[in-house]
C-alpha cells in the first residue's frame, strides 16, 4: 500500500479515525477483522456526515461484518479498484 498511497497509519483509537473520516481529515478507514465495539462511535459519526460505509470487499456494511471500509463520499469504489491492482 505505501508505494501507491501517500501515508498509511494509525491514528490511535478507531473510533476517532471513523470520527476523522467523517470530518474529511482522513479520506479512508480500513480494518480487517471484527471490532464492532471500537467502531460504533466513530462509525456513526462518519455515516452522519455522509462518508461511504462498506466492508473491506466493497459490499454494504452490517452489524455481522468481519471487516470495515469507511471512505469519503465517492471514493470506496475508487480504493476498491485501487486495491485490487495492488493484490
């Protein structure tokens, strides 16, 4: 990911990264892997704000989802794209 992004990291609880995405300071979330409890409060920031809540394979999130995606409006289909070049 690092060669075709300009950062990749973590910025503390996920909550707050869901939160920042919401507030356009981050552009995606992406976690593999169940952690629905860290997510709920940033998770409905985000989707307040109108950001893109997928799982990590570009389908519609659900409560039962093993992975979670969170982009701005407009770009999880392009990081999804992005990310399948990559692997």
């Amino acid at each position: 990911m690092l060669g075709r992004y300009g950062v990749v990291r973590n910025y503390g609880p996920h909550g707050l990264q869901l939160a920042y995405v919401g507030a356009g300071r981050l552009d995606v979330f992406l976690q593999a892997g169940r952690d629905l409890e860290n997510w709920l409060p940033g998770l409905l920031i985000a989707r307040e704000a109108g950001a893109e809540v997928l799982t990590a394979t570009g389908q519609p999130w659900h409560w039962f989802a093993d992975s979670l995606l969170v982009a701005a409006p407009g770009l999880g289909s392009a990081f999804q794209q992005a990310q399948s070049t990559i692997q």
